[in-house]
C-alpha cells in the first residue's frame, strides 16, 4: 500500500459529487425555518394529537433534509440509503408500539387489571 492512501481507504474518491455552498447555507435556512415552525405549533394550542403529529412531520422533514445533504446521502451508494431507510423504518414501528401502549393504558381493569374492551368498560360503568 502506498503511503499516500489511508488505512482503510484503498479506492478512489475521483468523481464524487460536490455540492455548491449556496446549497448547504439553503438547506441550512430551511432547518432554521422548519425549527421556528415547531416552536410556533407549540404556542398554537392544538390538541396534543395534533401537535405531535405536525412535530413529526416536520422532524421527518428536517431528518431528510440533514440526511440527504449533510450526510450525503443524496449522492451516496445506494445501499446505505436503504440502511438509512431501514432505520427510520424500524423506528416508526417502535414508534406505533408506543403511542398504541400510551393510547391504551385507559382501558385496563383496575381490579382484574387485564385489557378490556370500550365496550366492556361502558357495561361496567352502569
């Protein structure tokens, strides 16, 4: 190995994209302006719901606009997309999990403390 390449970095880097700065500083202005965004949603008082579920609009908004050209991805192989993809995917679920557990913890028998249905938990307040 020559002792001009790096451990670990035996290929070449000639032909890779490099992006102008005028796109990071746009890129960077648009993270400003989606952050003000967030913190404006916050003073509206929406219902929690819906307030969350703009934050992460704008937080998926925000990771893509990082991931794509901070990390650079946008030009990146292929493969690493898909991994970074993947991870987003397996978050969202764990995600879901949650939010379905928080959404359910009203619906559990305080004396049997087993799972019931809407139903159920209508006949036993009669």
């Amino acid at each position: 190995m020559s002792s001009s390449h790096a451990i670990g970095h035996d290929h070449e880097h000639a032909g890779g994209h490099i992006t102008p700065l005028p796109v990071y500083f746009a890129v960077y202005g648009a993270l400003l302006v989606l952050t003000v965004v967030t913190v404006a949603v916050s003073y509206m008082g929406l219902p929690p719901l819906q307030s969350i579920t703009v934050a992460m609009l704008v937080a998926m908004v925000k990771a893509t606009l990082v991931g794509a050209w901070f990390m650079h991805l946008k030009y990146d192989a292929k493969f690493n997309v898909f991994t970074f993809l993947a991870a987003l995917w397996f978050m969202a679920s764990f995600f879901v999990f949650t939010f379905y557990d928080l959404a359910s913890r009203g619906m559990v028998n305080e004396v049997t403390g087993q799972h019931v249905l809407h139903k159920d938990m209508d006949e036993q307040k009669k």
